[in-house]
C-alpha cells in the first residue's frame, strides 16, 4: 500500500498539465459549430459550455496567483477532491457565465477564447513560482501549496478530457500518458483516505494499488478482496461518470470477494 501522503514531482506535474494542455487546444482547435452544440454527460452542459469550464479552470490560478492570502485553513489534495462537489453551483454559473462571455461565437472564436486559457497556463508553469514549493495558492475551500493545486489542474485537464471524449467520440481528446498516471494516482489515494482500510486490494494497472475498505487486513498471499480496473474506468467511477453495476457487468472492472463491492464507496470526487 503506497503511502497516504504520496507527494508528486511538481517538475513532472507541469510537464504533464503543459502536454494535456496542449492536446485539448489541439483538439479545441478542431471543433465544428454542430460539435459545440452537442449534449455532455453533465446535465444541461453542451460541448461549448464544458470547454468554458475548462477555459475557467486553465487561467484560474493565473489570474489569481498574486491575490493577497487571507489565512484559509490548509488544505490538502485529499481534502480537496472530498470537498470540490461543495461548490459545483458557483462553478456551474461561471462556466455559463464564461460560455456566453466568450465562447458563443463560431468555431474560431471558441478557439481562439480558449487559445488564450490555456497560453495563460502555460505560460505560468515556465515561471519561477511555479517551482516554488513554498508558494501557496488560496481557493474558497483552503489553502494550498501552488504545486498542489497545479495538481487540481490536472485533474480537470485529464477528467474532461474524457468528457469531451464521450460526447464527441474516444479518439477527439487524447490524454497524455503521465497525466492520466497521476490523476490515476490521486484519485486511487482519496479512495484509500475515503474509505480507510485494508480489506480490499485496488488494483489499476500499471499506475496505482491501494488497500481500502474497513475489515481484516491482507498481508501476505493472495488478498481475499480485489478489485481490478483500467485508469480511465477507474476515473470514471471515482468522478461519478459511470455506474459500479454497469462497470462490473461490462467487465470493465473485476471484482472478487465478499467486500469487493464498492459502490457504497464512489464516487470519491463530486
């Protein structure tokens, strides 16, 4: 079981937010107007007002980065990812707010709104701050070392993404490889927070095992609990994308032994 305080190199996490990053403006680049006006997974969302959300989560930390610290309580990645479902009603009012702003407009201008999103982003991870690891960030849920919250970003780049991948079809929106690792990583890690324990084994090959879930401990031999998935299937189940019972009768995710299920556990992430 790795540790519950994994840390991620931040070197690492700018190179993977820079490269996701730059698949989604790639891919952004692309859409057609009928595209934009597609239905999403998420409620009401159209393809055009999930990629304002992620125009709002890619310039946030610039646009905010030198704002005074008001002494927030620390928070940390795994707190994160049990409260952002708190404030899924301000976020959703700014990606609409942002979609009639700046994305109502034809392809191109969709394009070019987000091209500057996501130049902003980039253009911080090439700063000095960005490798600071003392510099701190505050969002209304706490505060946080930057480096953490850049983790944040990877996971919406990464989570969305796929998003977008399910609306417009699972080529249109690549991931890259060390981002989907991390996200893959985090969320395995909340779960493990979220759900304490060592009765199960959960196993996401090649990035991640974890022991969760109240009950006897496993320590030697074959665990009598597994669970065993992809990362994207996985990302889906502890962001609430996909059902435990349909991901197990598909066979997306295998499951063994009497407290394998863990439906009573996801999502992990609101």
């Amino acid at each position: 079981m790795p540790p519950k305080s994994r840390t991620y190199q931040p070197q690492k996490v700018r190179a993977a937010l820079a490269a996701q990053t730059g698949a989604l403006r790639s891919a952004v680049n692309g859409l057609t107007a009928e595209q934009l006006d597609l239905p999403t997974r998420l409620g009401s969302w159209t393809v055009r007002e999930l990629v304002a959300h992620l125009a709002v989560q890619l310039d946030f930390v610039p646009a905010h980065l030198d704002d005074p610290l008001r002494g927030r309580p620390p928070l940390d990645l795994s707190g994160w990812v049990a409260a952002v479902g708190t404030v899924a009603g301000p976020l959703d009012e700014q990606a609409r707010e942002r979609a009639t702003a700046d994305f109502g407009g034809d392809p191109a201008a969709v394009a070019e709104a987000f091209g500057r999103a996501a130049d902003a982003l980039t253009g911080l991870l090439e700063r000095p701050e960005a490798a600071d690891p003392a510099r701190r960030f505050e969002i209304r849920l706490g505060s946080m070392t930057l480096a953490d919250m850049l983790v944040t970003r990877l996971v919406e780049v990464v989570v969305h993404a796929d998003d977008l991948a399910d609306a417009l079809g699972p080529d249109a929106f690549p991931h890259d490889r060390q981002a989907l690792a991390a996200v893959t990583r985090m969320l395995a890690d909340a779960f493990a927070d979220h759900a304490p324990g060592g009765a199960v084994e959960l196993r996401i090959p090649p990035y991640a095992v974890v022991q969760a879930v109240e009950g006897p401990r496993h320590t030697r031999g074959t665990p009598p609990n597994v669970v065993e998935t992809d990362p994207l299937t996985w990302i889906r189940l502890a962001t609430g994308r996909t059902d435990w019972a349909a991901a197990v009768e598909s066979a997306a995710v295998s499951a063994s032994g009497e407290r394998s299920d863990l439906r009573a556990h996801l999502p992990v992430l609101g």
